[in-house]
C-alpha cells in the first residue's frame, strides 16, 4: 500500500498484480502495456501521465483512482467499479467498460443517471 513504483526504471518492466492491496500507490508516467490487474485494490492510486495500453482491470476497486493523461486504449475495465474517467483528458480508444459502469466517464458532468 502506498508504493512509489514510478521510481522504478520502465525498461523491460513487466508487473502482474493478483488479488494485491495498491491503495495509494503511485504508478506515474510508467509504461505498463498488457498489465493484468486482478481483484486488486486500487484506491486513490495514481495513473497520471501512465501508458496502459491493452491493460486489464478485472474486478478492481478503483475508488478515487487518478486517470490524468493516462493512456488507457484498449483497456478492458469491464468487471471493474467506482472509476472515474474523463473521457476528455485521457485516451481511451478501443477501451471496453460495461453498462453498469459507463456513469464513471461522466462524472464530471455531475448528472444523474437511473
């Protein structure tokens, strides 16, 4: 919990996280293509500036998580909740997410969706 992995050096850098509490932990300006995230914990932890192309949240808590010019094309968050994503400030063409989850893209419009 609370782990600074944007210190670590990206070259050839490879994670997989299974079943892992990442509360708060900061994975700024890495590059994590085809990263599998699994049943994690990831409140309040920070993607700014990441590149997670083709990445995998499977069933991750996202509460509060940070997504600020994050790179998340072809991400598949389908089975994960409590994101919030602005659409405008990251890409994330390709991206998959579920109905249930679609209201995290518009949080920041502050509506309410039934």
């Amino acid at each position: 919990m609370g782990l600074r992995l944007e210190d670590c050096n990206d070259f050839l850098l490879s994670m997989h996280f299974k079943d892992c509490l990442l509360n708060l932990t900061s994975f700024c300006k890495l590059t994590l293509k085809h990263t599998m995230f699994k049943a994690c914990n990831l409140q309040e932890a920070d993607f700014t500036e990441a590149d997670l192309t083709s990445s995998i949240f499977e069933n991750c808590n996202l509460s509060r998580a940070i997504f600020e010019k994050t790179n998340l094309e072809g991400v598949d968050f389908r089975t994960s909740f409590n994101y919030s994503i602005d659409p405008e400030m990251n890409r994330i063409n390709k991206a998959k997410f579920s109905i249930a989850g679609i209201a995290g893209l518009l949080d920041k419009y502050n509506i309410e969706i039934e």
